[in-house]
C-alpha cells in the first residue's frame, strides 16, 4: 500500500466519521413549529411565521429562510403548518428539514 492510497483512505474515512457526527448534531437541534406564509420555489427560499427557535434564540415572528435543498419545498404550500429545522449557514439562516405538522 502506498502513502497516496493510505492518504485516500484516511480522507474517506475522516470525511464518513464528519457526516455522522453533523447528522448527530442535526438531531439533538429541536423542531419548531410554523406556518408557510409564502414560496419563492425559483429562489429556494420559504417565508414562515414561527415560533421561538431555540437552538438561534430567536424569538417568535415572520421570516424568510433560504432551503438548504429545494426538494424541502416540494409538498407544502401557503397556509400549511410546518415543523423544520433552522441552522446559520455561511452567514445566512437556512432550513435544513422541514415537514408538514401533523
């Protein structure tokens, strides 16, 4: 086995254990509870009206979010209740789950 090859692998791995621990972290963030008050499908944005979201300390009110995926916006619509997932992503607040309440 090479050095080149073992790097590989190193890198392969590191990445894996990497995506498990964010997937964890994604996990533990609490959902919270909205309603769909505008799509901008085109632009992948969502505006919600929402309550407090814990993991930013945000209080209650209408905003619009970037979707970290645009399938995330594929079956909801204007006036659906929402459970979702918010994160700061490169500066910017960004849905990262979202899906109808029940």
């Amino acid at each position: 086995m090479t050095l080149t090859t073992t790097r590989r692998r190193w890198s392969a791995t590191a990445l894996l254990v990497l995506a498990g621990l964010a997937s964890a972290v994604q996990a533990q963030i609490p959902t919270t509870a909205g309603e769909v008050t505008k799509l901008d499908k085109p632009g992948n944005r969502i505006t919600l009206k929402h309550g407090e979201i814990k993991n930013l300390d945000m209080p209650p009110m209408t905003m619009t979010f970037r979707v970290r995926e645009p399938k995330l916006l594929d079956g909801v619509g204007v006036g659906d209740r929402v459970r979702f997932v918010v994160e700061r992503v490169d500066g910017q607040y960004t849905v990262m789950s979202l899906s109808k309440a029940p």
